[in-house]
C-alpha cells in the first residue's frame, strides 16, 4: 500500500540504534495514513516492514525499532547500509541510518 523513507542521525556517540530509530521516525512522521479506515480496516490491521540499513547492522537494538510503530504488526530486518563518518581527530564517529518501512494491508 504505502512506502515511506527517512534517514536519521547520530552526530556524537556513534550509537547504531538511535540513528536507526530517528530513520523510522523520520519516515512515519511525515504521513498520515487513513487509508485502513477507508478499507474498512483498522490502522492496528496494518501489517508494516521496517527495514534499516547501517554500517553496523548487529549494533541496532531491533526491539527498540520495532517499539516506534505506533500501529500494526512490524518486523525489522536490519542490513548493511548508511554512512559512518568520523571526526577530524578520529575519535568519534557520525552515523546515518536509512530506514524504508513497507506498510501492506490484507484485503479480502
């Protein structure tokens, strides 16, 4: 039904998870989708495919992902992807995670 796209960011720390979480947040927060309820479905019958992509994809916490939906069922499959940038120093990085979340409905 719907594909919806952000990016997020961890400027200091270098924590894989939170960059992945803004991603979502990024994607979901810009819409408004309203389109279950025309189908007769409610948004809680949504059935929503998080996918993240990050430099380090054992580094994001998938519960901590997957606990941003604020509707449905979610599953989060988390690949290699996004950027890592390091400081001048070296001694900190910047990571940006992108995130897709695929949102289906099942109609009869």
């Amino acid at each position: 039904m719907v594909l919806e796209l952000g990016m997020g960011t961890d400027i200091r720390g270098c924590d894989y998870t939170k960059a992945a979480v803004r991603a979502l947040k990024d994607a979901l927060w810009h819409n408004s989708l309203g389109i279950a309820g025309a189908l007769g479905q409610s948004a809680d019958d949504m059935r929503i495919e998080v996918r993240i992509g990050v430099p380090k994809p054992e580094a994001v916490d998938r519960a901590a992902v997957l606990a941003v939906l604020p509707h449905g069922r979610g599953t989060v499959e988390v690949v290699e992807g996004g950027l890592e940038i390091a400081n001048d120093a070296g001694t900190d990085k910047t990571v940006i995670a992108n995130a897709a979340a695929i949102v289906r409905l099942d109609l009869a």
